[in-house]
C-alpha cells in the first residue's frame, strides 16, 4: 500500500486539530470582553467573583456554551436572546 495518502490524511488531520486548537482561546471579533472586576469571595475561600463588560456586535453569537456558576447579566443596550432549557428569552 502506498504510504502518501496516509502521510497527507494524518498531515491535513494535524493541521485541521492545531487550526481548531489555536482559535479555541480567541474571542470573536464580535465579542469584546472587558473585565472590570476580580476579587476574593469573602468567606468562601479559593473562590472569586468576576465582573465584565461584553460588546457584542448586532446579530452576533456565542454559540452553545454552559457556564458552571450562575451568571447575572445586565442589558446596558439592544437586547440579548439566551436559550435556556430549550426555550429562547430575550431580554
């Protein structure tokens, strides 16, 4: 058998897992987040409270995401649509 098509499959197979690893930090030009905010949790230790400003574009999104704290969100300007249990609410 020849060895090219494996040598290419496993070259385009690293290349497409290093692209997708690389992007998996960057926040999207849709999205600019500004903390304003981080502190200690008063008697809860090893805990901390974080707060941001998010800008976000005009009919930008997220993408499917969970979050495993609670979350307070604040609509400064426009309005935002969160799904939550399969239901969209906007606020």
């Amino acid at each position: 058998m020849n060895r090219r098509p494996r040598v290419l499959t496993a070259s385009v197979a690293l290349g497409l897992t290093l692209g997708l690893l690389g992007s998996s930090g960057a926040q999207s030009p849709a999205l600019k987040r500004t903390e304003l905010l981080r502190s200690d949790m008063a008697g809860m230790e090893g805990k901390e409270a974080h707060m941001w400003v998010a800008d976000i574009a005009p009919g930008a999104a997220t993408g499917m995401h969970r979050h495993p704290t609670p979350r307070f969100v604040y609509v400064i300007a426009g309005a935002v649509t969160l799904e939550v249990d399969g239901r969209p609410l906007q606020y």
